[in-house]
C-alpha cells in the first residue's frame, strides 16, 4: 500500500536513461532499506520492466537486473528490518 515502491522504480528507469547522479543513487538506497527488499525484488523488476516498455524504451540489458537484484539483496541484509 506505500507509494514509495513506483518512486523507487521511476529513479530506476532514469538510471537506464542517464548516468546515476549520487543523490538518485542515495534516494533509490534509502528506498530500499525502508522497504527491506523492495516490496520484493521480483515485483521491482516486474515494474521497472512494464515501465520501460510503457516508455517506449528497448529492453534493457540483462546484467542490469542482475546488479539491481544484487543491490536490493544487499541493501536488505545491510539493514534488517525495524
Ligand atoms: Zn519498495
């Protein structure tokens, strides 16, 4: 029920369209140590990837999910859940 997860999923798809600023970085961690995972790293894919064919965009390469699999799981174990 949080909106912070499509949030979360918008800096994503601007991190496939420009280079990551450290502040769209920073916003997109904090997201996911509040949210422990990401409403699920799966769903997060899930919506990025309908967000980038709802754009228009080309799919993005498959080493992206997987570094941003990595980065949720990371940031999950960083930080167990309050
Ligand atoms: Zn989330």
């Amino acid at each position: 029920m949080s909106g912070g997860c499509d949030h979360a999923v918008e800096h994503m798809y601007y991190y496939l369209d420009s280079e990551m600023t450290w502040y769209r970085r920073m916003r997109i961690r904090r997201h996911l140590r509040r949210c422990g995972g990401c409403c699920d790293a799966y769903e997060f894919e899930t919506r990025l990837k309908k967000l980038i064919r709802e754009r228009g965009r080309s799919e993005p390469p498959p080493e992206l999910f997987e570094s941003l699999r990595a980065l949720i799981r990371q940031e999950a174990a960083d930080e167990p859940e309050a």
